[in-house]
C-alpha cells in the first residue's frame, strides 16, 4: 500500500518539474482560392450608325422583342447650303420697264414704267389681235367679228381715248404729230398703215406669220409715214 502512495507521488513530481512540451500547430482553415482580376479587354469602337432600340411587348409572350428605332434623319444635321440670289443684267431690266413683250399665245404685256395710255392700247389691241383680217371690218362698228389694218389701229387709240372714230389709213397720214413718238409711233401710207407700241408691231399683215396681229420683229417701214399721239 505504502509502495503505491510513493509511486504515485514519483510520478506527480517528476509531471510538475518537467519542462511543458509545446503544443503541436493547429492547422489553420483552409481559405477559398481568390482569382486574380482578368486585365480589361479592349473593345471594338462603337459604329458610327449606332441607333437606340425600343422594347416593344409581345401578347402571350412573356419576352418582349427588340424593334428598331425610327430612322433618323440626318440629313437635317447638316448644315444648309447658301445659295446667291441671281442677277439680273440692267438691260433685261430696263427692257422690261421700257419695251412690250409679245407672247407666244398672241397677246403682248405691257412695260411697267408704260403710260397708261400706252396700256390701254396693248390692252384693247390684246381683244382683237387674233380675230380674222376683214375688210372693212371695224369700221361700221367698233366691235365687228374681224378688222381691216386701219380699223384694227382705229380700235386700239379709240381704247385710249386717241380717237374719236375709225379713220382710213390715208386720213391717218395726216393725223396726231409728225415723226415717230417715245411710246406709239404708226406707220401708214394710201394702201396700208399698222403701229409700233412700245416697241412691239401691231400688224395685220403679222397675223399670217403667228396668228396674231401683235409681232415682235419690226418691218420695213420705207414709203410709210411717221405719225404718233401728242405727248406719246
């Protein structure tokens, strides 16, 4: 008995002298593996024609379908062209202030800067200027369905109030003021008289060319008299 006690407390003391020995390393936990951050890739440049996409919703579907975007109109971006005004020549200018046109439809307009004389006799020879060659004609009445070339050039000054009535084209070589006029000049000899207004013929003779009595071109005026309205 007494043995046991002395082996027991051999044991304790030589426990309680004896250096502790260290405790083995605890395993640390295992730590989840950390990818490295991939390096930014380099992306293709956006095109040039990129549009936005409207997401339209599709019934019974529960996904919903990418329509197209109206088109855009590019054309409004760009910037307008600056256009110069044309010029017009001074002489196209003052022409059309000064000198009649004859139409190709027959009648003639007058000059902006004409007297209004001068457009009332453009204005009744337009009345007249297609209407058959008679003779005689215009001079029985001022409004007859054809006129001779007297009583074609009687109707157009009566208009104006040039006139009092149809005269013959050898009483017209007597009338008005010698010589030719700014305005009106009229040309007339025993057999034959026709005008020139505003640059333009009024002509008889002219209606077997156009049609029309009205004549852009001029003719020979030799053997003819010059006569024109006072002031004209």
């Amino acid at each position: 008995m007494r043995r046991g006690a002395v082996a027991l407390l051999a044991l304790a003391a030589a426990g309680c002298g004896a250096d502790p020995q260290p405790e083995p390393p605890r395993p640390e936990p295992p730590h989840a593996a950390v990818a490295p951050s991939p390096e930014p890739a380099d992306l293709p440049p956006l095109p040039d024609d990129l549009e936005p996409k409207v997401v339209e919703p599709v019934a019974g579907g529960g996904a919903a379908v990418a329509a197209p975007a109206p088109a855009r109109d590019r054309t409004k971006l760009r910037p307008a062209k600056r256009t110069r005004p044309r010029a017009v020549s001074s002489s196209t200018g003052s022409r059309a202030l000064s000198r009649a046109t004859a139409l190709p439809n027959g009648v003639a307009l007058p000059p902006l800067e004409a007297p209004e004389e001068v457009k009332q006799i453009i204005e009744a020879g337009n009345a007249i200027a297609r209407t058959p060659y008679k003779w005689g004609g215009g001079h029985g009445k001022w409004l007859d369905s054809g006129y001779d070339c007297s009583g074609s050039v009687s109707f157009a000054l009566a208009a104006a109030g040039l006139i009092s009535g149809p005269e013959s084209s050898g009483q017209l070589m007597s009338w008005g003021q010698p010589g030719p006029g700014k305005w009106v000049t009229i040309y007339t000899h025993s057999g034959h008289v026709f005008m020139v207004v505003a640059g333009i013929r009024f002509d008889t003779s002219g209606a077997a060319e156009t049609g029309s009595r009205w004549q852009p071109a001029m003719r020979s005026t030799a053997g003819f008299v010059a006569r024109h309205p006072a002031g004209l």
